[in-house]
C-alpha cells in the first residue's frame, strides 16, 4: 500500500512539473488554432521588431518566431526592463521569451489578436546588422543610369529631329 501511495504522489508531481514547464507555442499554431488557444496562458518566443508603441502605462510591441509576429501588450516596465535593440534594417532585435494570456479576437482592443503578457525574460540580445557595399550593385545601378541617360537623350533626339523633318 505504501508503494501506490508513494507511486501516486510521485505522478501528480510529475504532472504538475510538465504542467509548469509550458511548452513555447510557435505563431503558425497560435494562428492556425486561434480558438483552441483563446483566453489560455501561453509562452511564445521571438524577436522584438519594430516600434514599441506606448498606450499610457502600457505597450505594444511585435514579436515575430520567424514565421508571423504576434502583437504584444504588457506593462512599460516590463519591456523597458527587457528589451534594448528592437529589430529593423540596421539591428537584428532581442530575443524575447514572454508568458502571457492570448486573445483570438481582444475585446479590449478591438477584435485584435493579441497576448496580454505577465511575464518577459530576454534570451538573447539583439545587435548591430553590418551591411557591406556590393561592387556588382554599384556596377548594376551605373550601368542602369547610363542606360537611361541614353534613352532621355536619344527620345529628345528623336522629338527634335521628328519635328524638323515634318515642316519640310
């Protein structure tokens, strides 16, 4: 009888661990089973992108898992605590790990699909994107205005020259 006791106790902890350690859901999923997922906590991961738009003590904010990015809405300090570089063409944005309820259609804010985090704990910090000049582009873009040039000159040309020849 001990042994069951002690067998049972040790599977409802067991349960409870897998339960706390939340899986990281990936966009696709949140999309693609919007329902099944409403009003549950979620954990979803990706990169801070674009502006964090401030909504009075809160914000929104962008975070995309490399397929699609989910809206964002959390307290200010909680972002500002988290995130340094927000992604575009020159940063490669944090990378954020939140916890959250997720809303298939937000009655707060107007039907949205959106996750109302708690939680935000950054993974990995974002950084300066190096862009190197490619001398095959300089090329292209020289050769592509001569080439107009050219044409500008030649119709003037031509429109010149049509013009004379008609009067004759």
């Amino acid at each position: 009888m001990k042994k069951i006791v002690v067998y049972v106790l040790c599977s409802m902890f067991y349960v409870l661990c897998l339960s706390a350690w939340a899986e990281i859901i990936t966009s696709k999923d949140l999309i693609e089973n919007a329902k099944m997922h409403d009003n549950s906590v979620v954990q979803f991961q990706g990169e801070v992108i674009g502006d964090i738009m401030a909504r009075g003590d809160n914000v929104w904010v962008n975070i995309k898992d490399g397929t699609d990015a989910i809206g964002i809405y959390s307290k200010k300090d909680l972002i500002a605590k988290a995130v340094r570089y927000k992604g575009d063409y020159n940063y490669k944005g944090d990378i954020l790990l939140v916890k959250g309820v997720f809303h298939r259609a937000c009655p707060q804010h107007g039907g949205d699909l959106d996750i109302h985090i708690y939680e935000a704990s950054k993974i990995m910090d974002g950084f300066k994107t190096p862009h190197e000049i490619s001398f095959s582009k300089i090329v292209t873009a020289f050769s592509l205005a001569l080439a107009a040039m050219g044409l500008a000159v030649l119709s003037a040309f031509r429109r010149n020259y049509g013009r004379k020849n008609k009067g004759s």
